[in-house]
C-alpha cells in the first residue's frame, strides 16, 4: 500500500538548498509515497505545492503548536511531515517532526516558546526525529519524553558537484565566533605560506565580528556555501554541535578532505572519514599534513565520498519512507 504524506517544505534551511526540498523529491523517486507538498509559514513557490486557506493567519498560531488542525486545512493524508518552526496540531493524523536544530534547546540561547512548543506536541502523541543518537539524548533530557517518541534518521544532505581543483583553506564557522578568532592569525600564517585564501563561512553577525577585527580573512555568507566548496582544497568544520554537520558531509562528498573537532556527533558521524582534532594545539599540524600529504589525501577523498552516501537525499528518503509506515501501522 503506498502512503500519502503530507510534507512541509517550510522545513530544514541549510546554506547548501532547502533539504526538505530535496526529501521531497528523493521520496517521489522512490514511489513508495503520494506526496502533498505544502508550505506552513510562506506562500507556495510551486504548481505542485498544494495552498493553505488563510495561512498568512495560523502561521503564528503554529509556531507556538497552536491553531486550526493542519488536517482540517489539507487533502486527507496517513501521516505529516514538518520540520521548521511550525507545529500545527492535527486531530486524526499521525504528526512527524524532525527536530534539526537544537540552538532553541540549549542554556545559552534557550527559547522556553520552542521547548513549550515540541513538548505539548509529544503530549499529543507526536513522533520527533533527531538528526543523530547524540541529539535524540539531548532531546529526550531538555523535553522530559519518552524514548520511544524520539527516533533518529538523518537530515537529506543535498547533492553537490565533485570539486577537482580547489586552492582555498575554507573554514565554515558555526558558533564558535572566538574560536575562529583566537586561532586566525595561525591560519592566516598557514594560508600566506602557501600563497592560497583563507575563507571563512559565516552568520551575517560572526562575518561582521570577522571584517572588524581587521584579519585578512575572506568572508562569505553561507548563502554562498556551495560556491566556497568548489573552491575548497581542505574545509575545516569547526562547529558548536547544535546543528547537523551538512557542510561538512557535503565536503566529504565533493572529494574535499575536511578536519573537524573531535565532538560526540562529530565521532558518531565523520570518525574514519574526516580528520578529527581533539584540541586546538593539534589544529594546525594536522592541516599541514592534510594540506601536503597526497596518499592521506586519496585515502580521505575515498572515505569521505563513502560515507557521503549515507546522507544523500535518496538515503534519507528510504529512511524516512519507512519510518512513515512504522508511525502510520503504530
């Protein structure tokens, strides 16, 4: 029996393209699933996406998991699938929510309307999927929920070109705004010897933060982190851990060696196929040789376009597909 699914694609934002997007193809192409494509908090882009009454007026309402039930607004469907800041209720539909970012989940930055909004949804017997086993942990401890209403499938990582000639030392900077600072002047050091840029991908806050300290640092938003990456010889990852590590994936499967630290998800994730760096002192040796060693370079490029596969869109897809018939037979 195929499953119709209703799909928000106003969902996971990444630099590299709405993976929701790419989810929703991949899951077409594995004609498992009848997709209603529809979008919670913005207007449709597409003929295929079908239009909510009155949105415009529910989209606040749903980002607090209150409002009309989104089964009541759309075609009948087996299960619904969001994953942005919209979680509208349904009456008789199995709800789904892929819970990518865990910013809104953490002490630093903790925003009680987001937490407020997951857990009163898991009370109504909604299914939240983690990225990872280490966020799935997270999330079952800031929530308060069940192990069994947390599953783990990752994200679809979008497709990228295979980058052949790339000169540029990328660094993708994801809340760790002083690190990248204390360690600049290293990596400028390293970038002049061997006469190549140093670019780093940023927020628009961190960029500016960058820009005033006077470095001699390219900045770029991440809107233009697919363009960064075909220019890429090595990437360094060096993130927070609050988010999936797309660009990072997405590296590896363009055939571009990539450093990252040494954190849980990271070891969960990239261990055998990026080179981990357990303290900042370690850093700049381990990109020396990452940089000039051609064999450990062939053997990172191989790994990493390996394990790549594990996160391509049509991967998730199946993920995903089955885990639509797990929640609609449970």
């Amino acid at each position: 029996m195929r499953l119709k699914v209703g799909l928000d694609l106003d969902g996971s934002l990444e630099s590299l393209g709405n993976s929701m997007t790419d989810l929703a193809d991949a899951l077409t192409e594995t004609g498992e699933c009848d997709l209603v494509r529809f979008r919670t908090l913005s207007s449709r882009h597409a003929k295929n996406e079908s239009r909510i009454a009155f949105r415009s007026l529910w989209a606040p309402l749903w980002r607090r998991g209150l409002g009309p039930s989104l089964d009541d607004l759309l075609a009948p469907v087996d299960v619904l699938h969001v994953a942005g800041l919209a979680t509208p209720p349904t009456k008789r539909t199995p709800l789904i929510i892929s819970v990518d970012d865990l910013r809104p989940l953490r002490e630093e930055s903790r925003i009680h309307q987001r937490i407020t909004q997951l857990r009163r949804a898991a009370q109504h017997g909604a299914t939240l999927v983690a990225s990872t086993v280490t966020a799935s942990h997270e999330v079952q401890q800031v929530l308060g929920v069940k192990r069994s209403q947390v599953v783990v499938v990752p994200p679809a990582v979008p497709s990228v070109a295979l980058t052949t000639h790339g000169t540029d030392l990328v660094v993708n900077v994801t809340g760790l705004a002083q690190w990248f600072l204390d360690l600049a002047p290293g990596l400028i050091q390293f970038a002049q010897l061997h006469d190549v840029s140093l670019v780093a991908l940023t927020s628009t806050a961190v960029g500016q933060q960058i820009r005033q300290s006077g470095l001699n640092v390219t900045v770029r938003a991440r809107s233009e982190a697919r363009a960064a990456l075909t220019q890429a010889r090595v990437v360094m990852h060096f993130s927070d851990g609050a988010r999936f590590p797309s660009f990072a994936i997405a590296a590896l499967a363009a055939g571009v060696p990539t450093m990252a630290r040494s954190t849980t998800i990271n070891r969960e994730l990239l261990e055998g196929a990026a080179a981990l760096v357990g303290s900042d002192d370690e850093v700049l040796a381990v990109l020396d040789e990452v940089w000039r060693s051609e064999s450990r370079r062939a053997i990172m490029i191989a790994a990493g376009r390996s394990r790549a596969i594990d996160f391509a869109p049509a991967t998730a897809a199946r993920a995903y597909a089955a885990l639509y018939r797990d929640v609609v037979r449970g």
